[in-house]
C-alpha cells in the first residue's frame, strides 16, 4: 500500500482522479461497500470545492492507524480565498456560489472525524477520516 | 467519457458506461435535449448502474436534465442507483425530487409507456 498518495487539483477530471483513488485505498483497507461509496462521495464533495473556489490545491490521502484500528486519511489543501466564517459555511444549506451548500455538511456526516481551518486570503485546509468497522 | 445515447421505439436510452467528469454530465444533457428534439422522443431513461458515486453536482444536473426534458415534452426515468449510492446520498443530504427513479432499464420504459397509454401530458413530476 503506498503511504501516501497526492493529487493534484485543478479540474473536474481530477475530482474523478481524486475519487477514484480514494475508492481504491478504501477497498484496499476493507471498508464495507456503502462506506466505500460514502468516503467517495465525501472526497468529491471537497475536490469540487477546490476546484470551485479556490481554483487548485490539493488532496492528499494516506492510512490511518489508531491503536487496532485503520481507516483512511483525507486532507484537502488550497491557497485559495478562505472562507469567512466557517461555522455559517458547515450548515446545510449554505452557499456562495450556485450548489445546495451541502457539500461541507454531508461530508462531514459521511466521514467520522471532520476538521476544517481556514483564513481569508491564505486558504482552506479540511481533513476527514474515516475508520474501517 | 462520451455517454451513448440509443433510440429505441419513441423513447431515448442513455446508458452511462463510466466514470463521469462533470463536463461529460453537462454533455449528456445538451445531447439529450438536441436528440428529444430532433427524434421527437416521448421519453428518456438514463442508466447509472455503473456509477459509483453521485455528487451533489451529478444530482443536481440529472434533476435539471429530467427538468429540461419535461419542459420539452419527454418524461425522464432515472434508472439503477446502487443501493450503497443512494445510502450515501442521503447521508449528504441529496433529494432527487423532481425527477422519476426506477430500479432498471426495464421497469423504466415499462413506466414510461405506461404513462404513455394513460395520455398522460403531464410525467409524473415525483415518485416519492
Ligand atoms: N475550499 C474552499 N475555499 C473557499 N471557500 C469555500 C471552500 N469550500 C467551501 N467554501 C465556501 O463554503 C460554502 C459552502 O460550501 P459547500 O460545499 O457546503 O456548499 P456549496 O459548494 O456552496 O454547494 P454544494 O456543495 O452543495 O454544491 C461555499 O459556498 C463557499 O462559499
Ligand atoms: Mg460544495
């Protein structure tokens, strides 16, 4: 298993990229199939952001060890506008741009652990786990 | 990746074979509108069994799609969500209200002539 995987996002077809390599390390750790699809979905939610707000950054996903416990690691990265005021960002239904404003809320509901920093001007960082059951 | 579109009999069937980019999903529609149009299909059913995924932004254009679609007279069936597909859509929050689903291709064109015999001018706008 490589320890660490970094793509590089700029385009809608590196959200695909994105998702499908985070679809393989999740096979790979022996996630359930509807974990599979919901760690998925999550990473698209916010390689979309990127590409949406902030134009390019990346994600970077690698395994997570906690004791006997493996799940997957997902940090999105970019030096994009930032966002305000990120509690307003995380509830559903909030948007700047032309989506439902649920991408930062559902991921957050499909992944286990959830974090996201961010400063106007510097950029945005999230990162998510997910722990295999 | 380019999703066939075959006509069979008055409806159109959009079979997706892969993974899709959102500009392939924005493609799949503006094919789909030119080909109602041009066929003067009275229905649509577009397959997803082979999506692993469906984004907000997938959801999002599939509903505008079968919106579109009605207003040119053709209904729309969504057909073959994977079960853990539609488990993660709800996690994420997403409705697919406004556009029909069924569980495949043959239940699909089986509801669309359904609606057909019934002369009906109006598609169903929801199943749930
Ligand atoms: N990487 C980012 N950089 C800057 N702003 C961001 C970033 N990610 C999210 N945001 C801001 O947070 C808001 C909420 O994001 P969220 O993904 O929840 O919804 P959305 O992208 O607006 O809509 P949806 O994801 O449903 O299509 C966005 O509208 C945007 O203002
Ligand atoms: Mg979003």
């Amino acid at each position: 298993m490589a320890s660490e995987q970094h793509i590089a996002i700029a385009s809608d077809a590196d959200i695909v990229v994105a998702r499908q390599a985070t679809r393989a390390l999740t096979v790979e750790l022996g996630f359930s199939s509807s974990d599979q699809a919901g760690v998925a979905t999550a990473v698209s939610e916010i390689a979309r952001n990127i590409v949406e707000y902030a134009q390019s950054g990346e994600i970077v996903i690698r395994v997570a060890l906690n004791g006997g416990h493996r799940g997957i690691v997902v940090v999105a990265r970019d030096t994009g506008p930032g966002i305000d005021d990120v509690e307003i960002a995380m509830g559903d239904g909030y948007t700047t741009g032309r989506g439902l404003g649920l991408g930062l809320p559902g991921a957050r509901r499909l992944m286990d652990e959830f974090d996201i920093v961010s400063k106007v001007g510097k950029g945005t960082t999230v990162t998510m786990k997910k722990w295999v059951r | 990746m380019q999703v066939p579109i075959l006509k069979q009999r008055h409806y159109l069937i959009a079979s997706i074979q892969g993974a899709l980019t959102d500009a392939d999903l924005l493609r799949l529609c503006d094919d789909l509108l030119e080909q109602v149009g041009k066929f003067r299909s009275q229905g649509v059913v577009i397959d997803v069994t082979v999506l692993d995924v469906m984004d907000s932004f997938a959801t999002r254009t599939l509903r505008s799609i079968s919106q579109m679609l009605k207003l040119r007279g053709a209904g729309t069936v969504i057909v073959g969500i994977q079960p853990d597909v539609a488990f993660a859509m709800i996690q994420l929050g997403l409705r697919l209200e406004g556009a029909v689903t069924a569980l495949d291709l043959e239940e699909g064109i089986a509801f669309l002539d359904k609606g057909k015999k019934e002369g009906q001018r109006t598609w169903p706008v929801s199943s749930t």
